[in-house]
C-alpha cells in the first residue's frame, strides 16, 4: 500500500470536455488526424454533464497542448460561467502567468503538462506558487513519457518523473495512459495501481475508463490513492452513463 492517507468515500467521477476549434470533440489515442465532434457547442456538454450530477469537469484544450499555449480561452470563460461546479483546465499550460490567467478567468485547477513539468524550473516555479491549484498531468505510453499533444515519446519512465516532481511540490497527479485513451478497451488498472502506491500524494486516472468494471477496479485502488477516474468517449457514446458512473464509484 501506497503511503497516501485520505478519507476513502468514493472515487470522483470527472466527465472531459475536449475542445479544439470552438467544438466539443474527442481524439483516438491523441491523433489530430482521428477527430469526432460530439457538439458543436462545448458549453451544451458541460451544461449537461453538470445537469447529470458530475461535480467537476475536466476541461482539454486540445490544440494549446499540441501548440504551448492555450488557445480556447473563450470556450473556457463561457464554460465556467455556465456552470456551478469547478473545472480543471489542461493544455498549453506552460509558465506559472499562463496558469494564473487561467486561474483568473475562473478555473479552479490548473494542470501542468508533460512538455512544462520536463522543465524543472517550470515545474517547480508553478507548484510552489499555485500548491493545490496546480495538479501534474502525466501522459504515459507504455509507461514511459509522453510529451507534446501525445506526438513524442520519451525514454523517462512515469514512475519515476511522478516522483521527481512530487518532490518538486505536485501535491496530485493526473494519470494518463494513451495507448487506451478513445478506444474504450478498459483503463489500464495496474499501470495506475503502480503509480499509485509509489506516490503519496492523490491520483486520478484517465485513459480508457469505458465500463462499470474499470469504475470498481479503481474504486477498489482508493486505498492507495487512487482520488478520481475522468471519463471521456464512453460517456458520449453512451457505453456509460454518467449516472451509473457516478452511484459505481460510491
């Protein structure tokens, strides 16, 4: 067991609302080649995912990820003012200004990318000035790094990088495995497992959760750490209801 001490009731769903050009899109494995719209209004799904008893939203700013600087402010203002629940916002997120203008527009988290927490000094300048507003979003293929919108892999094991910047102040993490992110094939439940017991601090898994098991296989991870699941394609395809979601992770 990890060394991460919480009050175990229930893991957080977080429905993602992806967006690049103004929509409400969804990638396969991170390709901008392997788009699928799912609104053409990002405010409407996080309108509805609210409606539906989600308590944050997970917003992705697809092209500020792949480009280094966030480029969906505006979708992002309207969201946060269309809803009463928190959001976190990821993509191009890569100086400590960056994240706080983001703060100021109304996000309540901020999360700092591969492509900035590879730069220590980043990494470490924005946790140490922003603490639990700032969460470590760690992409992983084959449990090395990955970096750049998904496009580059690197030869530093997760793991590992997780533990580096735990100490560098990252006070929760974000734990993606591309390989299953949109292709509802089941979360990668032990790669999250041994990310889980080797930090002490909370992590919240994304990547592939498409399925009532996968949401009782991390619930059952609670105790070493696991705070969260983010559910993506399954909830728009409706492989998953946000509802049966949300009373399975109880």
């Amino acid at each position: 067991m990890g060394p991460y001490s919480g009050i175990l009731n229930g893991v957080e769903i977080i429905p993602a609302v992806d967006i690049m050009d103004g929509k409400c899109v969804r990638l396969l494995q991170g390709r901008f080649d392997q788009v699928t719209v799912f609104s053409d209004d990002p405010v409407e799904m996080a309108r509805r995912w609210a409606d539906e008893g989600a308590r944050r939203l997970h917003l992705v700013d697809l092209k500020g990820s792949k480009l280094g600087e966030p480029q969906e402010m505006e979708s992002v203002r309207r969201i946060v003012a269309a809803v009463d629940i928190p959001v976190e916002l990821g993509g191009g997120i890569r100086t400590v200004e960056t994240a706080r203008a983001m703060l100021d527009i109304g996000v309540g988290r901020v999360i700092v990318g591969t492509s900035a927490a590879l730069n220590p000094n980043v990494a470490e300048a924005i946790f140490q000035a922003l603490g639990e507003q700032a969460v470590l979003g760690i992409d992983a293929r084959d449990g090395r790094v990955a970096v750049k919108g998904w496009e580059e892999t690197t030869s530093e094991d997760a793991v590992q990088f997780a533990r580096r910047m735990q100490e560098m102040g990252a006070q929760r993490i974000i734990y993606t495995d591309i390989s299953r992110d949109g292709m509802l094939q089941g979360a990668n439940i032990a790669a999250v497992k041994r990310m889980a017991q080797a930090v002490a601090i909370p992590v919240i898994a994304s990547g592939g959760v498409s399925s009532l098991a996968d949401i009782g296989a991390l619930k059952g991870l609670e105790p070493v750490g696991v705070e969260g699941a983010i559910l993506g394609k399954a909830l728009y395809t409706g492989d998953l209801t946000l509802a049966d979601a949300l009373a399975a992770a109880l």
